[in-house]
C-alpha cells in the first residue's frame, strides 16, 4: 500500500504541481515566456530553475539514522526531522539572488529532487514530461496569457506546492 501511496503522489501529484508553477511562472516572466518560445533548448533550464524557485514538493519527512549536530542543534538518533525544501532552495548562501526567478542561473544546484541516497528514482522521467509538456503547450497554445482578473490561490497543502485552479487563456 506504501509503495502506490508514494507511486500516485510521485507520478501524479508532483507532475501537476510542476507543470501547474511552470506555466504560472512563464505567464509571469514574459521575457523567460520569449526566450523558450525562440529558443527551445532553454527549456531544461527553465525546468531546473522552476524547481528551485517554487518546488512541488516544499517538505519532506526523515528520521535521523544516528547522532549528529546541524546548524548548532543537537538531533539524536531516531529523531523526527521536517526538511524544507523550498526554504533550502532559497538559501542566499548557495544561491545567488535567490528570490529572483533565473532563467541563466549558474550552478543550479537545487533540492527540487532530493538529494543523495533519496535522489528521486523519477528524476530523469519528470524532467523529460516536463520539458515535452512545455514544448507542446508552446506549440499550441502562441497565444498563452493568464485569464484577466484572475486570482490564483495555493489550496491548503503543507508539504505539496501547486495552484488551486490556474485559469488560462489560449487565444
């Protein structure tokens, strides 16, 4: 039951979460909106730079395999910790400017996908939807904007990070 329980969050959850803060943050950026539409190969980039700005997945859960002292607290074998991912992807010591969204940002090294041993399997998958998911909604859709007057709201969630409704226009 664990393994579908992470398997629909993983493989359904997320994915509209990201592509949900995709478009948001094209339609916000019209200047990164240009440059993918001219120049394609950006768009790993803007994906990257997507996940470290506003990550579908804010917080995650881990236990503390044995004792160790971060950021001068002592944590103790067992413990329960809570590791925000959206906090450390905003981290002014690794990242330069890190409330300006960057479509060049160099090194990009986020934690949209975890790290080390809870690297996320589906990485390469959900760089690839995502990046295929952009190409085609550019394709069709030249004329993208964000519904007039429309009030985006983020639903009550904690550890996932999406829009409640996204209400776009595409001509």
């Amino acid at each position: 039951m664990g393994i579908c329980q992470v398997l629909l969050i993983a493989g359904h959850e997320t994915t509209t979460c990201r592509l949900g803060n995709a478009v948001q943050l094209l339609l916000a950026h019209p200047d990164v909106l240009e440059a993918v539409r001219q120049t394609p190969e950006l768009l790993p980039r803007f994906i990257d730079e997507v996940l470290r700005y506003d990550s579908p997945v804010s917080v995650r859960s881990r236990i503390a395999s044995e004792d160790v002292e971060i950021g001068g607290q002592q944590v103790t074998s067992g413990q329960g910790l809570l590791v925000l991912i959206g906090a450390a992807n905003r981290d002014a010591r690794t990242f330069r400017d890190p409330d300006r969204f960057d479509l060049h940002r160099e090194p990009n090294h986020h934690l949209g996908f975890g790290e080390g041993p809870h690297y996320c399997l589906g990485a390469a998958l959900a760089r690839l939807e995502a990046r295929l998911a952009m190409e085609i909604l550019l394709e069709r859709a030249p004329k993208l904007s964000m519904v007039v007057g429309a009030q985006l709201q983020r639903p009550p969630n904690f550890t996932l990070r999406g829009w409640q409704a996204l209400p776009v226009a595409f001509s």
